[in-house]
C-alpha cells in the first residue's frame, strides 16, 4: 500500500495534514492583511482578486501535491485563469478556495476563510475551513466535525443543533439586505432570529449549532461549499438543492458552478 493510499484509509491523518496546510496559507494571507490587503486586481468575472488569494492557492496546490501526488486540484484562482483539470474519472480531486470571502478581507473585516475540500466520487470526504483573522479552524471528515481555537490552542467537537421550538436562527450573506427569493423561502418557517455572516464561516454556523438554516440562492462555486460541506457533514446536517438533493461536485459542464442549496441543522 503506497503513502497516499494509507493516507486516503485514514482520514484523521490526512484532515490533519490538510490542517497545517490552510495555516501555513493563512499566515501568507495575514501577512496581507496587515499590509492593508495590497494591490486589488478584477478577474474576467469582474470580482476582485489579491495577491494574497494568488500567493495562497500556489503554496496549497504545492503542498496538497506533496500529500497526494497526481490527485487533480481544482483552485479558484486557476480556474478564472481556465487552468482546470479533468476530473471526469478522478476517484478524488481537491476543491480549494484559498481565500473565501475576498471581500471582506479587503474591507479589513475578519470575514474570509481558507478553504480546502477533498472530493471522493463527487461526495465531499474531508474538510478544512480556517479564519485567519479569527484564529479558528474548523475541519471535518466521516462522522467527526471540530473547532479549533488559535487563543488557547482548544480544540471541540461540533455538532448541528435540534430547532429550538420558539423559532430558527437563519445565517445569511453579509452584503445583500434584501432577497426575494430569500424572503419568500423563508416565509415557509417561524425565524426568530437571523445571522450575517461572510465567506464559509455561515456553513459553519450551522455545524457548529450557532444557526440552523443557511440558504443561498446566488452564485456560488464547488470550491466555496465543498470543504464546509464536508464539515455540516461530520457534523450531523446535510447541504442539499431545493428539491432535497445532496450537492454533488466535479459534474455537469465542467465550471464548478453550484445550484442554488440550503444548509440545514436538525430541522
């Protein structure tokens, strides 16, 4: 049995290699960060990009190879660029985003996370989402979903909660005060309070039991969800479409592009 294959039999091991490598990448980002995020550039789509997020997605693409020669990676960054590999008949692939939540690391808020997601036959297998400016790492794989804090080095383990009975906490996007679509879905439930968050941090609140309910309807890639997905997973809750479907990553036409889907605890 070769190292990667080892590594891919035991998933702890490898969810902790996966760890050290979205700290070593948020340290390149504080480095940032602290600067002032540096010089801002528009990528085709018109979104903003960073030397930072650049910077980031080389180090993990780098460091992931060394882990698991020849699995595919698929990176946001190299993406907009049109590098992006086959993985038709890929048992796995990496999903990373080496900056969610671009945004918000601009505007200097803490909002932005490190996301790395390890995909097997189109099902999340492993995650880990890491807030730099936070210090706290979340990562999940099978049945087993964590927290950690960088303040006092405490590490928990996380589990969705039941719906409190006197209504559900929804978590949202930060920047759109009002959606239609949004609105109107939630009308289905009694929300006795809602939640704004940036970035992969709102998947997390619902893992984590902070939230019950995170629905998106606007855009979104693979690599935005595929790490927390894994972690909601572990966790106990479920990341589906609409029509009550599991996400399933690295099909259809080839640009990682997400349905609309809701992130639910116990509900």
């Amino acid at each position: 049995m070769s190292t990667a294959d080892k590594l891919l039999a035991n998933p702890g091991a490898l969810t902790n290699m996966v760890r050290r490598v979205a700290l070593e990448a948020g340290a390149i980002i504080l480095k940032y960060y602290d600067e002032g995020h540096g010089e801002v550039f528009s990528k085709s789509d018109n979104t903003p990009v960073t030397k930072a997020d650049r910077e980031a997605e080389i180090l993990i693409e780098k460091k992931l190879a060394e882990i698991l020669p020849g699995v595919p990676f698929v990176g946001e960054e190299a993406s907009s660029e049109g590098r992006i590999p086959d993985t038709s008949n890929a048992e796995y692939f990496w999903l990373v985003d080496p900056l969610d939540g671009t945004q918000d690391f601009i505007a200097g808020t803490e909002d932005f996370t490190v996301n790395i997601g390890l995909i097997k036959n189109g099902a999340p297998f492993l995650g880990v989402i890491y807030a730099p400016a936070r210090g706290e790492v979340y990562a999940g794989h099978t049945d087993k979903a964590v927290r950690w804090t960088e303040n006092n080095n405490n590490e928990k383990e996380i589990r969705i909660r039941s719906a409190p009975r006197g209504g559900i906490t929804v978590v949202t996007s930060k920047g759109k005060k009002y959606d239609p679509e949004l609105e109107k879905y939630l009308g289905e439930f009694k929300v006795e309070k809602v939640l704004r968050y940036g970035s992969s941090l709102k998947i997390c609140a619902v893992a984590s039991g902070k939230a019950d309910m995170y629905p998106r309807f606007g855009r979104t890639g693979e690599w935005d969800t595929a790490a927390g997905d894994a972690i909601l997973r572990a966790a106990g809750g479920r990341l589906e479409t609409f029509d009550e479907k599991p996400l399933v990553y690295g099909v259809g036409d080839g640009s990682f592009i997400n349905p609309p889907f809701v992130a639910l605890g116990d509900i």
